[in-house]
C-alpha cells in the first residue's frame, strides 16, 4: 500500500509539468525578455522616422541593419568576424589549457599551493591590460600579444573557479572513494572530476566572457582587421552606425558563443539540481 | 572473526575519543553500539572501517591488522552519500569496477530487486526520498558483499515509521549472506530490535562500560514483555553510563533520564 502511494506521486505529479507546459510556453519564455530591447529600439526607430531627432549621433535601427548588410555583401563582416573569432578561440583555448593546468596542480596539490598560488593570487591584482605596452614590446604588435592578452583575461577565472571548486569537494564524497578504495588516478577521474565541473563550467563561461572582453581591448591596440577595428574606424571616420552595428555583433557573436559553450557541456550536468533548470523548466 | 585490541585514539586536539576499547566480535554477530553523545562511537567505527587510523591498540579481521579502508569491510554512514552525478543503479554498482560489466549489472539488479527499487534503476539521487536514498546506500554496501558491515546511526535522520521499515529491511537483507553488523545508535529499540549484543559506551574517554546480550529468538516483537524488559535493562546500563560523568547534586533520576538528545 505505501510503496505504490510512495511510487505513484512522483509519476502523477511529473505529468502535468511536462504535458501542460507544451513547447510553445517554453518558446515564450526567452521571447519575453525580447520584449523590452525591441520596443525600445522600435521607439527610436519611430522618432527617427517622425523627425523628432535626426539620429546622426544615435543611429536608428534600420540604419545600423543596413550598415550590416553592406559589411556583409562585401564579405567584410565575414573577415572581420573570423579574424575576432580566431583571436579569441586561440587565446580562449590557451587561457583554458593553463588555467586548468595550474589550478588542477594547485587544486590537489597542497605544497604547488602554497608554492605558487600566492604569486599567482599577486599578478591577479594587476588589472589585466596594463600588461598590453609589455606584450608588445615582448611580442610584438601583431598577434602574438593579442592572443597573449586575451589568454591572460581568461586564465584567471579557470584557475581560480578550479582551484576553489578542488578544494571545496565534499570530504564526506571523498570518503565514499576511500570506503571504495579508489586509488589516486582512479580517485580524480570517479570522484574529483565529475564532484569539480559544474563549478568547473561555470569558471569557463566566465573566463570565456572575459576573453570577449580582452578581445576588444587587443583590437583597440594596433589592428587592421577584426570587430574591434570595425570600432575604432567607426569613431575615427564618425559613422556612428558602424560603431552600433560592430556592438551588436559583438552581442550575438559573444551570447551564441557563451550558448554554445552551454549545450556543449549540458549533458555532463544533467544530474544536477539547480534553481535555473528547474525555473526554466516549469 | 573481528578483534579489537585496547583500541585507544587520541585526536591531535588532545581529546580522547576513545579509551583501551576491546572486543571480540564473531562473524555475523550483528552489535549495537550505544552511549552518550560523544563517547567515541563514530571514531571506533571510523578505525574498524580504516578511515582513521588508531593512535593504539589494534583492530585485526580474520588474523589481518586493518589499517586502511579493505575490501571486506563496508560502511554506512549517517547521510546516503550517494554521489549525485551518477545514477541510482551506477551509484549502487560503484564499487564493482572491477568485475565485468555484465556481472556488474546482473548483481546491481539483484540488489535493487532486494532493496525494493528496481524501479528506480536510471533516477539520479536528487529525485529519492531520505529513505529509498539510504536503501540506496544500503545496497550499495552489501553489493560489494562484506564479511563485516558498519553502520553509524544510519536511520537516525529517518521519521518513526520508516525507520521501523529500514531496521526490519536491513535484518531481512542480513539473512542473505550474514555478515558482521556493527551498528551505531541512539535508539534503544533499535538496538534491541536488531543486535545479538548490545555494547553500552561511557564518554570522558570513552570506553566499553557493560555489554548485554540480547538473547531472543527472531523475528522479535516489539510488544512481547521480554523485548520491553530487555529495553530497560539496556536503558538503565546507559543511564548509569552517564550518571558516573554527572556530579551526583542532581538528585534521582528517572531511567532514561540521560538520554536528552
Ligand atoms: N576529527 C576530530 N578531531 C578532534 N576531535 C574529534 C574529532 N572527531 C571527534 N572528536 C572528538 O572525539 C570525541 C568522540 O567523538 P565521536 O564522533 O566518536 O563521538 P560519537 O560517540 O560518535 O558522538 P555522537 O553520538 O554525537 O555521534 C568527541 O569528544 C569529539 O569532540
Ligand atoms: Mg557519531
């Protein structure tokens, strides 16, 4: 009698949340926090259009979508996107492989912890770009530096997401290895890894946030190619318009990438309960 | 056979968690180990199950000194911990790893089928109740088949009536193969319920105070008059386990005045 109560409940209550809420309410969902920047860009195309303001400074939305098709039929925008992307994936990936490198060293590591992560904890506090008139003077005006800026931008959240998310695994889950008699290797790859990525994910969106960010800053330095030029030639040639559209690339490009970046490593987490999958699901 | 020679730890603060604790437990005896708060129940199930060494004294299965966690020695602790990325069946099949994966499965699903939740097999954790997660862990445990299995108050964060269900459930579980139990407990039915041997634990340091045996034949009732009489004794014994710690100003106490918590 218990069990089948006890059984049955969850499958009854599981029912209406999924067959209720078809896909159309979960399509809704996202459209509604479309809502806002599209009236208000619709607003300003109206006033544009009414003559209210000549929207030479602030260029209506219609302007900025034709100045995007131009760079397109041109295949500028294509050159200019790739050569961005190229830029922060190099850096993004080498931010990545030594982030993960040292935090893992330093994570499970106490004596490389106390060795390095001081120093580490110290060249943090430099804000990043002040290391731009370095680089170029090391590496030259070209890529190298670039990349080298972008890099550093995203090493720091992996290292430090990583490191923090080692050292805070439950030790009563470790426990759970050691009952089990896990030896070491066995020990990080059954316990540690799997205990470590959402913390881990998380540390990758950011790092790969701050890589958008460090791109911009590399492009302001010296570049004849790239989203980041598509800006600075837009202020030194005053078109406004090229200036917002380089912006909203830089919006969608960025957002897909961070999306992409989340359905990539979603199946690993699917065992999780967070407050966001359960809202967004609902 | 289980052995435990004047088993004594001392942790690095100073305190003495346990004090020359000896005892000879048989294979599959089930022992209930009952006392005070703080009286070393948890550090001497720690040091049988090998996760914190002994500062003295021995603990040797079978003729063989345990100084690490070892393979006939399983362990349930107070919370499931079951690991939440994996699912109910891998969770339970987590200490297999080395069998092959057909017999993994086969011997997961048969201790799902014992456990009552092959149902169950493909949830994650999250979605269990506090008690089908520590059947879970229960499994888990006896998957690995122990010769000797420790349980450190592994219902006590279980309501009443399920908790009653698990005990009844773990002592049809033990019919199976009989290992060695050893449980921790604060509930004095429980370990008249379960145990062959009850082991009344004093703190300050904590030590073997009296040990009772259970003698009633199973299934054992819970309203028979010999199971409550056998309740009290155990009650009683635990009682005078904490008076001696007490200055004696208080007065009288009534039996199980002690057990406050
Ligand atoms: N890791 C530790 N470091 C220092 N002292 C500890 C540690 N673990 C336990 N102790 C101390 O050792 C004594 C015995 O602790 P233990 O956990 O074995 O008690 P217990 O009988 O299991 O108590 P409870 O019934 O509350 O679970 C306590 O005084 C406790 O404060
Ligand atoms: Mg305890």
């Amino acid at each position: 009698m218990i069990m089948t109560v006890e059984l049955q409940a969850p499958a009854v209550a599981a029912t209406p949340q999924t067959a209720s809420r078809p896909w159309a309410a979960r399509l809704a969902r996202p459209l509604l926090g479309l809502l806002l920047p599209l009236s208000l860009a619709l607003a300003w195309e109206l006033a544009v259009w009414a003559g209210w303001s000549n929207g030479r400074l602030v260029p209506p939305p219609s302007k900025v979508f034709t100045t995007i098709a131009e760079l397109a039929r041109s295949g500028e925008l294509t050159r200019h996107i790739t050569m961005t992307l190229t830029r922060v994936g190099i850096g993004f990936g080498l931010g990545v492989a030594a982030g993960t490198l040292l935090g893992g060293i330093c994570g499970y590591w106490g004596l490389a912890r106390r060795l390095i992560d001081p120093t580490v904890q110290a060249l943090r506090a430099i804000p990043s770009i002040a290391w731009v008139p370095l680089f170029i003077l090391w590496l030259g005006i070209f890529e190298t530096s670039k990349v080298a800026l972008i890099a550093v931008g995203v090493f720091f959240p992996v290292y430090l997401g990583l490191t923090g998310a080692i050292l805070s695994v439950d030790r009563k889950i470790v426990e759970v290895g050691r009952v089990f008699r896990l030896s070491g290797p066995a020990m990080i790859r059954r316990i540690l890894l799997p205990a470590v990525l959402p913390a881990y994910v998380v540390a990758l969106r950011v790092g790969l946030g701050l890589g958008w960010m460090f791109v911009v800053a590399a492009e302001f330095m010296g570049a004849s190619e790239g989203l980041g030029y598509l800006l600075i030639d837009g202020q030194q040639l005053g078109k406004p318009a090229q200036i917002v559209a380089a912006i909203v690339i830089f919006a969608i490009i960025g957002k897909a990438t961070d999306w992409l970046l989340e359905i990539a490593t979603a199946p690993l987490l699917r065992w999780q309960d967070s407050f966001a999958r359960q809202s967004g699901a609902a | 056979m289980l052995q435990l020679q004047s088993v004594t730890k001392v942790y690095p603060n100073g305190v003495h968690a346990l004090e020359r604790f000896s005892s000879e437990i048989q294979l599959g005896e089930i022992i209930a180990i009952i006392g005070g708060s703080g009286c070393g129940k948890s550090t001497l199930l720690r040091a049988i199950a090998g996760l914190d060494r002994a500062s003295n004294g021995t603990v040797t299965l079978d003729g063989e000194a345990i100084a690490a966690p070892h393979a006939k020695v399983g362990i349930i602790f107070q919370e499931p911990r079951l690991l939440p990325w994996l699912t109910v069946a891998d969770n339970i099949g987590f200490g297999l790893s080395e069998l092959p994966a057909a017999e993994r499965r086969e011997r997961v699903a048969r201790a799902l089928e014992r456990v009552g939740l092959a149902d169950k097999a493909k949830v994650w954790p999250r979605e269990l109740s506090g008690g089908q997660a520590q059947r879970v862990a229960i499994a888990r445990a006896l998957v690995a088949q122990p010769e000797v299995l420790l349980l450190d108050e592994p219902f006590s964060a279980l309501d009443a009536f399920t908790r009653k269900d698990l005990q009844d459930h773990l002592l049809d579980l033990w019919a199976d193969t009989r290992p060695t139990l050893i449980l921790v407990t604060h509930d004095v039915e429980e370990a008249v319920v379960l145990a062959d041997r009850v082991l009344v634990m004093r703190p300050h340091p904590g030590r073997l105070f009296e040990e009772i045996t259970i003698n009633l034949s199973r299934p054992r009732d819970r309203n028979a008059p010999l199971f409550e009489q056998f309740k009290r004794h155990v009650l009683t014994a635990l009682d005078r386990s904490l008076d001696r710690t007490v200055p004696d100003t208080q007065g009288r106490r009534e039996p199980g005045g002690g057990l406050w918590w």
